[in-house]
C-alpha cells in the first residue's frame, strides 16, 4: 500500500480536531493518539509519511503538535489496554491503523473522535460503524475493503509457479481472517490444496515453516494484519531458510527482501 495513504487521513484528522487554531492560541499543544497492533518501526514509512503531511499543513511534532504512539507489538491482546491509556491522557484525537486497533478504542471512549485508517474490512459488517456515509458515534476515517484482492494474490501465485499445487495460508488466531474464505473459494477453482494454519506467536510462526515445508507446500501467504507486519524480518529470513515463495498484502515486505 502506498505511503500516501498515511496522507489521505489529514482531513479526517483536522476535521476531528476541530478549533485546533483556538487551542494553540491558548498554549495548549494538542496531543493525537496513534494505535497500532504493528510495531512502530514496521509502520515508518507510512509514520513519515503522515508526519510530512502534517508539516505542509504547519502542523510540526514536537512544536504545536504532540502525537502518543501506542503498539502492541503484533500481540492484539494488548490494544485495551494501550486504548484505555490513550482515553486516560485525554488526547484530542484517536488514530487506528486496522480493525482491531479501531474496535479496542471504540471500547476505550465514546466521546473521543476516532479516525480510522488501513481498515482491512467492513466497518459496517463488524458493527463498528453504522454506515460509510454516516458513521455517527465518535468514528470517522478511511476503509480499504479489498477481500477480492485475496483470491487475485492466490492466482498471481498461480501465474508465478504454473505447477502451484500446495499453499500455506498464515492467519493471526487472535483476529478473524476477512481474506481465508475467498482464498480458499480461489483454490477450489484452481485446484490447489489450501494448508491454513492460525499462528498465535513468533514461536508458532518459526516452527510453521519446517511444517509446511514437510507437508510439500510450494509456497505461502500471509494474512493482513499488525502481527505479520511485526515479524516481516524474521518471515523473510524463515523464507529463505526454507525456499519458500511467499505471498503478502504489503508492499515493506517485498521492499524488505521478501520474494
């Protein structure tokens, strides 16, 4: 996904913000509070990206603005409670990179604007927001509702590797998948036999690699989500170890090493 996309969120954000020039004048710095499930570092491009477009609308970190990060460190369990923080600190605003990290803040506060971004789903299936249009409560935000996308990586895989036959698909347990059903309705087509495994640590993904490469499996493809990104160093080394192609939703992996 494009670092840009980080930038789409501004008008959301300013919007959220509301009398942000009042609040300088009276010497108070606002504060944004950011919330992932991936680690900061693995976010730093988009980090940069949506610092840069703050900065052309003069809004400079550290000068008239504040911003919070908070990450789980790809483990979800942690979201409320880094949301409940954030609602403490009483921040001006909420942004969610993701469906988790957006649903924990909605639980967290009813009163503090939520902006969400890089929402992998449907807001509105998930009860998350009434509709697109109106989303009422306290979120607003960007949604990238691509599963059809899912079904597009397996048959790129296809084209890649014509004698494709065995795929692993990597989902985080701890969050539902909303790209294994069209994943699995794609290999059907294609007559591929689909090897799902949900990884519920760095230790369950390690030793899925010497799994799936005993069960013959050509290559692999790993889920969206904070706790993949997290990990995109280690599963690009476990790749190669194992010569495995692999298959991923964002582009810091290719860009990273992964093939």
């Amino acid at each position: 996904m494009s670092d840009k996309f980080f930038c789409l969120v501004l008008g959301a954000l300013l919007l959220a913000l509301g009398s942000l020039a009042d609040a300088q004048q009276s010497a108070k710095v606002p504060r944004i509070g950011f919330l992932s499930t991936a680690s900061l570092s693995s976010l730093s491009p988009r980090l940069e990206a949506f610092r840069q477009g703050l900065r052309e609308l003069g809004y400079v970190e550290g000068r008239n603005i504040a911003i919070e990060y908070r990450s789980a460190e790809g483990n979800v369990d942690r979201l409320p409670e880094l949301a409940a923080e954030l609602a403490r600190l009483k921040v001006d605003c909420i942004i969610t990179a993701g469906p988790t990290p957006t649903r924990a803040a909605k639980q967290a506060t009813s009163t503090i604007p939520i902006i969400m971004t890089t929402y992998g789903g449907d807001p509105v299936a998930d009860g998350t927001v009434a509709s697109l249009a109106r989303p009422g409560g306290n979120i607003t935000g960007l949604t990238n509702v691509s599963t059809d996308l899912a079904g597009k990586r397996l048959e790129l895989l296809k084209e890649a590797i014509p004698k494709l036959s065995r795929v692993a698909f990597f989902s985080d347990a701890r969050s539902s998948s909303i790209d294994l059903k069209e994943t699995e309705a794609t290999a059907r087509l294609l007559k591929i036999q689909l090897i799902s495994l949900e990884i519920r640590s760095l230790e369950e993904l390690e030793n899925a690699f010497p799994s799936i490469a005993k069960r013959r499996a050509d290559a692999f493809i790993t889920d969206r989500g904070g706790f993949f990104n997290t990990h995109q160093t280690r599963i690009i080394e476990l790749a190669a170890k194992h010569r495995l192609p692999g298959m991923y939703t964002e582009q810091e992996f290719v860009v990273a090493g992964g093939s």
